[in-house]
C-alpha cells in the first residue's frame, strides 16, 4: 500500500518513514500543502496522512480541496489539535480517521492496516492461487501448507502479484509498490526480487510477459 505522509516535522517524518516501511507499507513524503495538493494529482496513492499545521495553508484545507475535486482516497489526520470540535470539523469535511499527538506507533500502523484490508483488491485478507496461500493480515505466505518466510521487498512483490492475478503488472507499477519516491533503485532491483521468488515457488508460478512485465495466473 502506497501512503502519501504530509508532515511539516521532518525528524517525526523520518520516523513514521521508517516504521511504516517496516510494517510493509511505502511511504512517500511531502512537508507542506500545495505538494500535498500536488502529489495527489500527479499520482494515486492508497491513503493519505495528514498533518493539520502545516506551514503553507491548514491541513482541513487540504483535506477539503481534495474532497472538493472528488478524491476519495482515505484520510488519517495526525494533529497535536486534540479538542473534540477540531476532531468533528476534520470528519465532517471527510477525514476517515483521526489521531491525536503524542501517539503510539503501533496504534498507527494497525489504523493503517484497518484501510488496507477496507481497499485490498482481494475478496478476503487471504489469497490462495495453486499450492501459494498469502495472509495479508498476518503477513504470512505458505507453500502447500508450509510456512515460506520472504524478506520484505520480496513479500510485497508477492502480494500485489496475488492481489492482481490475471492482470499483468508494468516494471514500473510493480516499483511504485516496492519504493518510495527518491529511495535508490537499481536497474535490476525488480529481475532480482522475481528471480529469488522464483527460486521458492512452484515453477512457472510467477510468469514473465516479455516487453511488457509479469504476471501470477488467476486461480
């Protein structure tokens, strides 16, 4: 799931980054509104986390101009505005989801997850395709029954595979889910995720569609 993460506080961005990375999720990262405004048209992200004082215009305002034109992405606020008619005006002008600072981490990511299950492409958190089964809540992939632990890169590669059975997935569709805007990526990064995954699932399980990118067969 690709979250768009609207912070003015850049060490407090960094943190969320790398937690959330951690949880599975890609994170790109704006500081201010107008790039907010911006980044939401230039590109479709999953969900939106949204600071409300930022420095350039408030977050309702954002939040209000993305509703304004029709965008339905789900909204978290994040805001150290913890009175209860800032809460109610942020989910009147269509947030979905409201957290208050200081919080915790985990609280985050497991709200995050909650918007992950409501938008998965899937009819259930699990997928099954052949002898491959993936939990999308539990993190977990098995192979006619056996556990099969993936590094994380190689596991969301899976999952949006599994999640899009049938489709065929660009090279570079398949790297907006695996990185973040500005992270590092190596011309092969992606052939070298698809060939270890190869090398753990059935043969012929991941299907390359040549000049064009890759596939899973629909169950």
């Amino acid at each position: 799931m690709r979250i768009l993460l609207v912070e003015d506080d850049l060490s407090l961005a960094s943190g969320l980054e790398a937690a959330l990375g951690r949880e599975g999720f890609v994170v790109n990262h704006v500081a201010c509104g107008r790039e907010a405004l911006a980044a939401t048209r230039a590109e479709a992200h999953d969900m939106v986390v949204l600071d409300l004082g930022l420095p350039d215009m408030d977050g309702l305002q954002v939040l209000s101009e993305l509703r304004g034109r029709h965008d339905t992405t789900p909204v978290l606020l994040l805001t150290a505005r913890g009175e209860a008619e800032d809460k109610v005006a942020g989910l009147d002008r269509g947030a979905d989801d409201y957290l208050a600072k200081p919080f915790d981490m985990q609280e985050l990511a497991a709200r995050l997850r909650v918007f992950a299950r409501r938008l998965s492409t899937a009819s259930s958190s699990q997928v099954t395709i052949g002898p491959v089964s993936l939990d999308a809540t539990a993190h977990t992939v098995s192979v006619e029954g056996e556990a099969l632990n993936l590094p994380r890169r190689e596991y969301m590669l899976l999952k949006a595979l599994m999640e899009n059975a049938g489709k065929v997935l660009t090279r570079s569709t398949l790297e907006n889910h695996l990185y973040s805007w500005g992270e590092e990526v190596a011309s092969n990064a992606l052939e070298v995720h698809i060939h270890h995954l190869r090398r753990k699932l059935p043969e012929g399980f991941i299907r390359t569609v040549r000049g064009i990118g890759y596939t899973v067969a629909a169950a």
